[in-house]
C-alpha cells in the first residue's frame, strides 16, 4: 500500500510574519487549524510536520505532538532538502 501523507512546512522565523503559525485563530494556534482540517481528509494516510533544526523551531514540535501529528526536523536553509528529506523517511 502506497503511503499518502501531507508534509506541512513550518517554522517560527519568517521574515514577513515571524511566529505565524503559533498565532492564535479563535482559540487555537494556526498549526492546530491546519493539522485539524487535514485529519479530515480520508485518503491521507498520515500527517507530517516539517520543521527546522533551529531550537525555536523545537516548539513546533511540541505542538505536533500534542495534535497526535508525526515530525520531521531538518535543515532551516535547504526547504526543498528538508521536504525531500522528510518524504524520503516515510
């Protein structure tokens, strides 16, 4: 069975909108809105969390796991790496 997962790409420090995706939608961090609306969708088979080895990044990481959401961390410069890196693990 082939494996169909939903990498989401995340980090704290953007330059535009730094700490995005911990910023609170209602009660909830954006993170938590993401994941949420992909536990959804009926042919994913998992959900991944890709973040960057930085040690603000390791908050994200926290919070996937308590969404039950597995985690990829790598290289905060090299996106694509990282996504190919993570999809590559699965």
């Amino acid at each position: 069975m082939n494996t169909v997962a939903a990498i989401v790409q995340a980090r704290l420090g953007s330059s535009r909108f730094p700490g995005k995706v911990v910023q609170k939608i209602g009660e909830h961090p954006m993170l938590w809105h993401v994941c949420n609306r992909l536990k959804g969708c009926r042919t994913l088979n998992m959900i991944v969390v890709s973040t960057s080895r930085q040690s603000a990044d390791r908050q994200l990481v926290d919070l996937a796991h308590q969404y039950d959401v597995r985690t990829y961390v790598g290289s905060e410069l090299d996106v694509l790496d990282r996504y190919y890196q993570c999809a590559t693990a699965l």
